[in-house]
C-alpha cells in the first residue's frame, strides 16, 4: 500500500462501537497523514462519522443489521473498485462484512479470524483477547503490524460538536438557554434491561440536583421513554423528558452542553466521553475492563459481584443485585464533589 492510497473501513453496528472506532482512525492518520479514510457503515452512523475529522467520507451501506443482500454487497463492491483503496480493515467479525472488500479487489484486507472468511481476508488476524482485552484495543491492533504495541497514551475519540445546532434544537424543544448547570441522564442501553440502572434511582439523581438549582435532561430514544416517565415522577415538572423528540445528531449537540452526564453502559455513555464531559457510567452485566467510556473525566461505578459480567440481556438471577445495589447517594457524591 502507498503512503497516500486511500483505506476503507468496515463500520461496526453498535453506536458506541462507532465512537471507539474514532481511535482507530486516529491511529492511521498518525501512519499515513496523506492517505483518506473511508467508512463504509450504516446510515446511521452518518451523524458521528460526519464529527470524525479523521475520516474523509461515509460509504452508506444499503442493507439492515442481519441482512445477507449477496447482490446489493457485490454491487456495492464493484462500484467502490474504482476508488483505489489501498487497505480494507474490517471492525466486525461477520462473514458479509468481509463479502464487499473481496468484491471491491481491495489488495490488502485486513480483520479478525471470523465466521469462515479465509480466503476473503488475506491478512487475517487471530485475537488474543488477554493481550486485547478491551474493543478499543482490538479495533487499534487492526490498523498496526502484528505483535505492534498499542500507543501509550490510547488516543482517544474526540467528537466535534455544533453549538449552533444545539441552540436550534433547545429552541425547537422549548428548552431555556441558563446559566445554570446542566445534568444529562441517559437511563436507556439498546441491549436490554439487565444494563438498566433503576429509573427511580435516576429520578433520585435528577430530584436532588433540581434542588440544587441543576437543570435535568433526560435523552433517549422512544424506547426509553417509560423509564423517563419514572424519573419524571419522581424528580418533578423541572426534569425535562426528550426521550423520542432528538435525532442522534441532535443528541449528541445537546449532550456537549452538560456538566454531568449519568449514563448506563450504551452507546451514548460513548458519545459524552468523547465530548469531554465528566461521565459517570453504571456497569452492570457488561465488563467496564472490556468497553469502558474513553474519556478524560470518566467515572465508573461497577460492584463486580461474582455473577457479573453475565452478559446477558436480562438477568439469570432475576434479582439485577449488579445494578440495584448501587445507590443514587454513591452518583450524588460524585456529582458533589465535581460541584464544590
């Protein structure tokens, strides 16, 4: 590959794993700083790709999560052959996330050993998950030489937010523009309840800071909106629910605004560590040693009972101990002492 030949990155499908990717990229600018960086991913992703300087353009993939699409991927390939890529590194470790770069005669394909794609990677990679414990970690070693030691320090996401924007959807949304500070809850996690902090114990958080002259948000999709409805209850009038009402772009604006974001493990617990706000991420079934929030003022609450991480999408146990012995004075002390 020359210095300058373009690379194209195969996206994952997660949000927070699109933010981590930003690492990545970081690390190919430092390798090759005249060569574009492309990403093929979902539509979705646009709104954070768009806040990655790193990257030169989004490729959309056309097809859903889960979707084969043989004929819609090897199109796609044969139109990306006259790009001149260089380099494809691929993220996921699906067999049709491997299907377009082979199409797109791209020389070098680089990606973890998967669902049967030898043959479609030519510089295939086995995962040693104790050297790479972390995602972050895995998506950096794709873009190095085997055996390359990870930078020291990681380079971190870093999204660029637009303030105006923010200031076009607070207007839209009825939302004042004060002095006061700003708390951001995030009580959703698109892979199930048993990452759930308790909505009430967020309505305590939101309750306490609305006492302390705090404006509350809570952000979301429309799926977290009966959680959002408990912490309303809970918190008062002054707790203003969004879950619903912000696209993911209008999201993460709004979140660059906080003083404190409260976050589950999810995809927007990504989103305001690489906006550089001072998050505090609950763990519960997931690992917070595998995909901890980057950032510089991050802090995690996780208690490591001995069935967690479980991983699963709800509790085995039925009791959900990892999350709800964790009591809102443990997030209240955090926020008061950032505030003193």
């Amino acid at each position: 590959m020359t210095s300058a030949a373009p690379v194209l990155v195969v996206g994952p499908a997660w949000v927070g794993d699109m933010v981590m990717a930003q690492s990545l990229f970081k690390v190919l600018k430092a390798r090759a700083p005249l060569a574009p960086i492309d990403v093929l991913a979902p539509p979705w992703s646009a709104p954070l790709i768009s806040r990655m300087p790193q990257v030169r353009r989004m490729v959309t993939m056309p097809l859903g999560h889960g979707q084969l699409g043989l004929a819609e991927r090897y199109r796609l390939g044969k139109k990306l052959r006259k790009e001149g890529y260089g380099e494809a590194i691929l993220l996921p470790n699906s067999l049709k996330s491997a299907l377009t770069p082979f199409w797109a005669n791209i020389p070098k394909r680089t990606g973890f050993v998967g669902e049967m794609r030898w043959g479609l990677l030519n510089h295939a990679r086995k995962l040693d998950k104790s050297k790479l414990p972390r995602t972050v970690d895995r998506f950096i070693a794709l873009g190095q030489e085997p055996d390359t030691p990870l930078p020291d320090p990681l380079p971190l996401p870093q999204l660029q937010a637009s303030p105006e924007n923010a200031r076009q959807v607070m207007a839209r949304l009825g939302l004042a523009d004060t002095d006061q500070p700003l708390l951001v809850l995030c009580p959703g996690a698109e892979y199930g309840p048993a990452k759930l902090w308790p909505g009430e114990y967020y309505g305590e958080v939101a309750r306490n800071r609305i006492a302390k002259g705090w404006r509350v948000w809570v952000v979301g999709s429309p799926k977290d909106s009966a959680t959002a409805a408990q912490i309303t209850a809970r918190a008062g009038e002054a707790c203003q629910d969004l879950t619903g009402q912000t696209s993911l772009e209008e999201a993460v604006d709004l979140i660059a605004l906080a003083h404190g974001v409260v976050t589950n493990d999810s995809g927007l617990m990504h989103v305001a560590a690489a906006l550089d706000r001072h998050v505090i991420a609950l763990f519960g079934s997931s690992d917070p040693n595998h995909t901890p929030p980057l950032g510089v003022d991050v802090e995690v609450l996780s208690l490591g009972l001995a069935c967690s991480p479980c991983f699963e999408r709800t509790c085995p146990e039925q009791h959900l101990n990892c999350l709800k012995d964790i009591p809102p004075g443990e997030v209240l002390n955090l926020l008061e002492k950032r505030s003193l």
